[in-house]
C-alpha cells in the first residue's frame, strides 16, 4: 500500500468506494434520507473541484486501486475527509493516511487541528487522541447534518 498526493483521475475510484462504504459504516447514527443525501452529493465533480482547489489530498493505493482518501486543509487547520474502502478497513489504512496528513500539517507549523466529523468516525478520531468540543449542525449540500467539533494539540 503506498500513500501519495491525489490527482482529478483518482475522482471516480474514490467515489466508486465512498458510495459503497457511507452507506455501510453510517446506518447506525443518520436517517436513511441523510445517508441518500450524503451519497448523492459525493460526486466526481465536487470531488475534482475540491482537487483543484487548495485542499491536500491523499490517497492510499494498493496494485492500482484506490481503497482509502483523506484531505486537510491548511489555512483552516483542519483534517476534512477521512474515508477507507469498507473492504479493506481495519487493516491500520486510516491510521496511516490519518498520520499523513497530521505530518503535513505539523510540517508547516500547525499546533491545533479542528476535525468536524461525521458521527460515525467520532470513536476513530477519539481514539487518536482528539477531544470532543460540541456537537453542530452543519449545512451539507443544502441538508442539515449533525457533526462534532473535535481538536487537539499537536
Ligand atoms: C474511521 C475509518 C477511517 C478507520 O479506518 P481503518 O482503516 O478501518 O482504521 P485502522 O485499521 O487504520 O485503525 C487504526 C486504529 O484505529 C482503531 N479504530 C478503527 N476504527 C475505529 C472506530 N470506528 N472507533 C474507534 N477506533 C477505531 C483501530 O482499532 C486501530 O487501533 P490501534 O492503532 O490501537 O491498532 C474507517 O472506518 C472509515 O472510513 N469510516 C467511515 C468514515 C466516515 O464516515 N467519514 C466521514 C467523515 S469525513
């Protein structure tokens, strides 16, 4: 497995897997019109934009395919996205793209980071250290979403 930069021509797989692992690793904290929602707005599109922009992403790539994502960015001093392929989760993936992009952040002289997280990854980020702020309602694609605020000290 190696991590590496992401590219607009990662934008498919990445969807491709994120489309089959939401629904799977989110059934037991959001509706079933919150998961459509989130699935139906991760698009390659938004994605290539995202690429585009001046968000850090990185992939996690193993012969080829695409099994994991995560992206930060920096002015915010945030961890934005972390999702591993369900078929190949708890295989230590999430902790290296999540090492990756703390070492990026850390590399240009970030002390705190803010992660908003998705519920179902609060107990991940809890577990590498990150401390619960508050729960917010965040505007996701004009669909309100519950998230917590979380931070550390690096
Ligand atoms: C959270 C997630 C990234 C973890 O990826 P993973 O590759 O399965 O995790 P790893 O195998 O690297 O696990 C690393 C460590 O975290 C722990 N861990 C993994 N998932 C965990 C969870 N949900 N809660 C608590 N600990 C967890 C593992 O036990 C392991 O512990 P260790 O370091 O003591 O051995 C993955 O489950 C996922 O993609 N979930 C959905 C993500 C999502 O909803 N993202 C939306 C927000 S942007």
């Amino acid at each position: 497995m190696q991590i590496r930069k992401a590219t607009i021509n990662d934008a498919e797989q990445i969807i491709s897997f994120k489309k089959k692992t939401i629904p799977i690793c989110a059934k037991n904290y959001y509706s079933k019109d919150i998961i459509d929602h989130w699935t139906n707005n991760s698009t390659a599109e938004h994605l290539i934009e995202s690429i585009k922009s001046d968000r850090v992403r990185f992939v996690a790539e193993e012969e080829g395919k695409i099994i994991g994502e995560a992206s930060l960015n920096k002015e915010k001093n945030s961890i934005k996205t972390l999702y591993v392929d369900i078929d190949f989760q708890g295989k230590g993936i999430g902790k290296a793209l999540f090492q990756k992009c703390e070492d990026e952040l850390k590399k240009n002289g970030i002390k705190k980071v803010e992660i908003i997280a998705a519920l179902c990854s609060e107990s991940f980020y809890a577990s590498r250290g990150y401390k619960k702020i508050k729960n917010k309602l965040i505007d996701f694609f004009g669909m309100k979403m519950e998230n917590v605020i979380m931070e550390k000290e690096l």
